[in-house]
C-alpha cells in the first residue's frame, strides 16, 4: 500500500544524487590558511635558492619579510609559511642552523630546486645571472653540505 507521497516522489536509483546539496561554502578569512602548504613552497623555494647562493642563512620572518604576497594576502604571521619550510607535510623540510635559521648549503637549495616548476627554474637562471640551468645547478652542487 503507497501513501500519498511516495506515489509523487521521483526515486532515483542512486542515492547520492538525492543527498541534501548544500550551497557553497563560505569565503575563508585571509589569513594563515590564505596559503596552501604547496602555494608557500611556490613563493618560497626562489628565495631559498638565493640565500643560499648569497651564503645568507635566513629566518623564517627574514622569508617572510621578503614574500609582500603574503602581507597582501592578508597573512599575519609567519607561522605557516615556517611550517612550508620545514617539517609540514609537503612542505620543503629544510636543514636549519641553531635550530634557528634556515641554512645556506647544497640540500637545502637542492630540495628547493626540486619543487619548482621548469618555468620557475628558467626564470630563476636568468634573476641569478647564469646563462643556464646547467650553470645554477653546478653551482648548487658547489655550495656546502649541511653537515660540514
């Protein structure tokens, strides 16, 4: 015996598509979660490549002061971006100094090289001044290790 209703309600063989559709979720405050772990890599990693370069060992507020993408975004602190650099998941999990600040040697430009994209690197080489890509990675390979 159907009642009323269930004689005027379509039903559809998949549930899902009978689940309750929220609207669109509301805009997240700019902030710390402004960024993704992977954006801050992104704006990161150049920077990382040239301190290093510089032989320049580099707070994470030193980073930070240095990416005004961030403080136009809205982001406060350097919190996640500290968390980027270091031992985040995905992030660059970079060696560090005195358990301070992030160390100019070969790992640590290495690992930033790595996470950038051929376009980044391309234009990297040429902010650095060297001719080719072969030319910075040698002179990654160059820079101290960690460890020494």
């Amino acid at each position: 015996m159907q009642t009323e209703y269930e004689t005027n309600v379509e039903v559809s063989e998949d549930p899902m598509a009978r689940l309750y559709q929220p609207g669109p979720a509301p805009e997240r405050s700019k902030g710390l979660a402004a960024f993704r772990i992977a954006e801050y890599v992104e704006l990161a990693a150049p920077l990382v490549i040239k301190a290093c370069l510089a032989g320049e060992a580099l707070s994470t507020r030193d980073y930070f002061d240095r990416l005004p993408q961030l403080e136009a975004a809205g982001v406060r602190r350097a919190n996640a971006l500290g968390d980027s650099l270091g031992k985040a998941r995905d992030g660059l999990d970079l060696f560090r100094e005195n358990r301070n600040r992030i160390a100019a040697c070969r790992e640590n430009a290495a690992r930033a090289l790595g996470r950038m994209s051929d376009a980044d690197r391309e234009s990297l080489v040429t902010e650095c001044g060297f001719e080719s890509l072969d030319q910075l990675v040698d002179a990654i390979n160059e820079l101290p290790l960690a460890a020494e």
